[in-house]
C-alpha cells in the first residue's frame, strides 16, 4: 500500500469519526420533530453561514467544474457565476420564507405552500420536485465520490463498493441527528471544499511556471485551437454569439455557451436555492441574520473569487501540464508534462474518466500528506450537497405525505422515526440509480437543478405576488416540469424528437420556466376569486408590515431593479458576448489589456459587479437582514395544532 493510501485512509477515518460524532450529539439533542427536522429554528450564524455555502457548491464545483473549463474553456467559466445567481434565489426569498415559518410555524414548504393555496396537489406536487430534485443530484455526488475513492486508492477500493461505503456513514450521521447535524458537518465541510479548490489551484498554477506562463500557454491555445466561434475566435477565449438557430444546443457552431445559453443555465443553478430543501434550510434559523453575509461574503465574494481564479488555474492549466496530447506535441514549450504518467500517454478526454479525470490527477501531483488531505476536500465537497437533501426530503415525505395523509395525530417521537426511515429510502433511491443508471447519471443531475428552479413562480406568489392563484401555479408547476423534460435528453429518449436537447441554444430551465410562469400569470388573471385572496392577504398582510422597506428607502426600488435587469444583461446574458473582444482581440495576445483573454477579464469586473449588486439587495434594500419589527410564532410548529407531544 502506498503512501499516499495510508495518509487518505488516516484523513478519511478523522474525517468519518467527526461526522459520526455529531450524529450522536444531534441524536441526543433531537427532543421534538422541529428539533429533527429543522434544528429546532435555532442554527447559529456561523453555522448557517458555512453550512449552506457548503450545500449550494457541490461535489461538481470541485470536480466537475474544473474538468468542463478545461474542455469548454473561458465560454463554459460563465458558469462560475452560479456563485451570485445561486445566493441571488436567496436574497429573493430566504428572509420572507423565514418570517412566515416563523409566524405560522411551517416546518417543510409543502405546509407552507398547501396552507398559503388551501391545496394539496401543491403539497404533493413540492415533495415531487424534491425527490426528483434530491435522488438523481445525491445519486451523482455519491457516484463520484466512489469513482473518486478508486481513482486515488490506485483501484483497491472499487466505484461501486467505495460508493456504497462512504454513503453508509453519511446516512448514519445525517439519519440519527437530522438537520443539526448535517450543519455542524457541513461547516467543516465548507472549509475543506473552499481550502481544496485553492490548494489545487495553487498547485497546478506551481506546475504551470507562474501567471506570465499560464496566459502566454491560453494564448498559444487559443492559435492552436481547432474549434471556432463564427467569428473566427478560438473557444477556448470567446462565447459563441448571442444565440444560435440550431435545434439541438451542444451542435451549436463554436461550442453550446451562447449568451442566451449561459443567461438560462443560470436560470437552472438558481433552483438549487429554489428547491424545497433551502426553503427548510430558511426555517431553521433563530433569525435571518445569517442570510446577507452568507449570500454577499461567503458565496458571492468568496466562492466566486475561488472559481474566477483558483478553478480557472485547474481547468486551462490542464492543457499546459500534459493533459492535452495534441497540444502537447504542437507546442512542448508550453507544456510541462506531468500529467502524462497518470493519463499513461493519453489525451485527457480520451482517458476513462474523461474531463472527470483532471482533479484526480492534479490531486496525485502533491505530496502524499497533502495528497491524502486534498481527498478528503474532496469527499467532503461531493457529501456536503448530498447530506442536506437527504435530510429534507426525509423530512418532507415524513411531514408531507405521512403525517398528513396518514398519520394525522404522528407523535414527535414517531415523526422522528419515520424521517430517518425517510433518509434510508432516499439514500437506497439514490444508490440504486447510481448504480444502474451510470450512462444517464450526469443528465439526471443536471435536470433536478432545472427541476428546482421550476419552484420560482410557486414562491414568487407566496413571499411577494398575492394575485398568483393557486389554479394558475399549480398548473404552471406541471407545465414547467413537463417542458423541462421535454427540453432535456430524457424527453429525446422517451420518444420526444421533434426538438434535440436546449433548442435554440436555450437551457432546459429556461423553456421550463417561460412555460410555468407564462401559464401561471394567464391563468391566475382568469382565476381571481375575492375569497381566496382575503386568505392570501393574511399572508401578504403580514409581511407587509414586518418586511416593507421605510419610505425614505422606497425611492431605490427602481436603481434596484436597473442594477438587476443590468447585471444578468451584460455579466451573464446577451451582452456577455461584448466580453469577447473589449479589452482585445481573442486572435492577438499583443493586444490584451491586462495580459489576460478579454473574457476572463470581463468575467472579473462582472463578478465584482455582481457582489456589488447583492450588497446593494441584502443590505441596502433590507432583502436579507433582521426585521426592524419582531415576529411573533403564533405556534411553533404548525403540526402542534392538531397533534399532542408525547415529549416536553
């Protein structure tokens, strides 16, 4: 066994005895169902803050992302934006879900939805989107954690059984001490995931010769480059015009990221705050105090300073450390090759794991020590996400389908054993299709984001928009879930091929959501109902009186809204495309203003721009702080109204 083993093993076992520890101290503080399923409302600041940074950035920011930057280059780094849009779903809705689960003691978001509507087809349809959003998006960060295991245990552990494994000791911490558990994990698992990304970053910009090296090896790329945008740039510098007329997206000429592609790829990561399980996340705070600097400094600031840089140095530094064959042979004296033993002499995409394998392998470059240390960054990244869904769609089967439809008086001790039994079916759910789904894995993980984002209209009409009725979501949810499958390679595999996959270089979530929300506006103006709106407005009524800006604050509603309809125009829309050649030509390194591609450039004032825009929302227009007015729970947990706690 190999050092670098030994010292994995070593890391991996501290690792699980912590994760483990917790499960037994969250075990032990579970006293009711609101203690299990959402702490209780009682996470501290800094634990929210770190453990929902931990759950918005995956398993795919550390391993995925890098890979796709080295294959798509700076077109596909767009997508590290999901470091502002995914927290932007949060600025939207976070504070007002809290205060309403606050004041009317809603512990899933199927209560609050089927309470808000007097509906439940709402309520069954939330915990649809939750499993589908959490099995196959836990089914994929279980998979490569496995494939992971093998890749730096040198194959003694196998894909299936490390996969198998590692989920055991997720699932026995996060069953036995449900949400408080998974945040005090995740808080360290936020910490290896950031420090990782950097590490490796650092690392392969070491074995790159430095930032001077690095620019003029992208700009040798970009000549070398085979694949061109219309306008004759390399794709690996520039995106590929605003939008292409081509049925199937991934065809488009110059590659799939067209402005309209990114803008609406964007629209799906925002479900991943969207989703029913950040609504639970909202519910378990003492107050939203956490919610800004979680949304400004931990994810917008920091994680997109990490993925503008450190992953950018992983993703093109790849081509220039002998992963790219071709390139390699071209141009050697930009290339130090010490990728080619792992790879065993072949090109990165040609390699068994494809683009999968860059992380892996830049991770086998360090010492054994740091080696061992950066795996379990690693492994910590991919159960970070997986933990937390696994325990809210527990939670929402228990609450939502079990307590309501059929143990209506469930007592807390009972409501606690059916989530963890709850947590066992989603964690089996996700095993076994991750097991024999493997092809069709990556194309499932991706649709539960846009699946998610499909929640935009439900939540838009009970934190904001009181005349969305619940005829015109409810069918608007259906629409939007229907065109999303359609819009993705599931719908072409279920016989659907009129259309390829994003037609008219449109993401999935964006035909979902023209859809959903273009239904649920048209219906909702034929549905008005005088009776159904007083009951809303008991809603509304409230936070209106706990969430309104002061007037002397009313007059930056409009710089608000320019400051928004700007930011996703220019930094991840349409006019991204300006991107391409404003600060030089992507065809002359002479001519790059700060040495670097125009892209990657325009990339980083936007993405200071964008963290500008989400202190001016969180803080300025009070979308994410402290209610100057205290709420008062009118219960603490609306299942108490109808149930008596065996439990004090």
């Amino acid at each position: 066994m190999s050092a670098k083993v030994v010292w994995l093993f070593a890391f991996v076992v501290l690792y699980w005895a912590y994760c483990i520890f917790w499960g037994i101290k969250g075990a032990l503080s579970a006293k009711t169902a609101s203690d299990y399923f959402i702490a209780g409302r009682r996470l501290s600041l800094w634990v929210f803050v770190l453990a929902a940074t931990a759950t918005s950035f995956s398993g795919w920011t550390f391993m995925g992302h890098p890979g796709l930057l080295y294959r798509d280059g700076f077109q596909y780094a767009y997508a590290s934006f999901y470091a502002i849009t995914i927290p932007f779903t949060g600025v939207m809705f976070l504070k007002r879900q809290w205060m309403l689960g606050k004041r009317f003691g809603f512990v899933t978001p199927g209560e609050m939805l089927s309470h808000y509507f007097k509906s439940d087809l709402i309520r069954i349809l939330v915990v649809i989107v939750a499993l589908v959003f959490s099995v196959p998006y836990l089914g994929l960060q279980l998979r490569a954690s496995g494939f992971l295991f093998n890749v730096l245990t040198d194959g003694l552990v196998g894909v299936n059984f490390g996969m198998w494994l590692l989920s055991a000791v997720v699932f026995i911490y996060v069953a036995s001490g449900g949400l408080r558990a998974v945040a005090y994990v995740d808080t360290v698992q936020c910490v290896l995931l950031a420090g990782g990304i950097v590490m490796i970053g650092i690392l392969a910009l070491t074995f790159v010769g430095g930032f001077e090296k690095l620019n003029a090896g992208i700009a040798a790329l970009a000549e070398f480059d085979q694949k061109r945008t219309l306008d004759g740039y390399s794709h690996y510098i520039a995106i590929p015009g605003v939008i292409q007329l081509v049925s199937n997206g991934p065809s488009a000429t110059g590659g799939a990221w067209t402005g309209i592609m990114i803008l609406t790829y964007m629209f799906a990561l925002m479900g991943i705050h969207s989703s029913p399980a950040f609504s639970m996340w909202a519910f378990s705070n003492t107050n939203p105090k956490p919610f800004a600097p979680q949304q400004v400094w931990a994810s917008s600031f920091g994680i997109g300073l990490i993925l503008f840089v450190f992953t950018a140095f992983q993703g093109l530094g790849g081509h220039l450390l002998g992963a790219d064959v071709a390139f390699m042979q071209a141009h050697p004296e930009h290339v130090n090759n010490v990728l080619g033993a792992g790879l065993g002499g072949n090109d990165l995409m040609q390699s068994a794991g494809k683009q999968g394998m860059l992380v892996p392998q830049l991770i086998a470059l360090a010492p054994a020590w740091l080696g061992g240390l950066l795996a379990v960054c690693a492994l910590a990244a991919m159960q970070s996400t997986g933990a937390a869904y696994m325990s809210t769609a527990g939670g929402m089967l228990t609450r939502d389908l079990l307590k309501h439809f059929v143990l209506p008086n469930a007592t807390h001790t009972q409501q606690k054993l059916f989530g963890r039994i709850g947590v066992g079916v989603i964690v089996l759910a996700a095993l076994v299709v991750a097991t024999t789904a493997t092809d069709a894995l990556v194309l499932l993980g991706g649709l539960a984001v846009a699946y998610g984002f499909q929640m935009w209209p439900s939540l838009m009409a009970v934190c904001w928009f009181p005349w969305l009725t619940r005829q015109g979501v409810t069918i608007g949810l259906i629409a939007g879930l229907i065109a999303v499958s359609c819009t993705e390679t599931i719908g072409q595999n279920l016989g659907i091929e009129a259309w390829g996959r994003w037609p008219l270089t449109i993401h999935s979530a964006g035909w979902g959501i023209l859809f959903n929300l273009g239904l649920a506006v048209i219906i909702s103006a034929m549905t008005q109902n005088d009776q159904e709106m007083a009951h809303r407005m008991k809603y509304h009524s409230f936070l209106r009186e706990h969430a309104s800006l002061p007037a002397a604050k009313k007059g930056l509603v409009p710089v608000a809204w320019i400051i928004v309809l700007v930011w996703f125009f220019f930094g991840i829309g349409p006019g991204a495309v300006i991107g391409n050649t404003i600060f030089g030509s992507p065809n002359d390194a002479a001519t790059w203003t700060f040495g670097m591609p125009s892209i990657w450039a325009w990339q980083i004032l936007w993405w200071a721009l964008g963290v500008f825009m989400m202190w001016f929302l969180a803080y300025k227009m009070e979308m994410s702080t402290v209610p100057d007015r205290e709420v008062e729970a009118l219960y603490e947990d609306i299942g108490d109204v109808h149930e008596a706690s065996d439990e004090t």
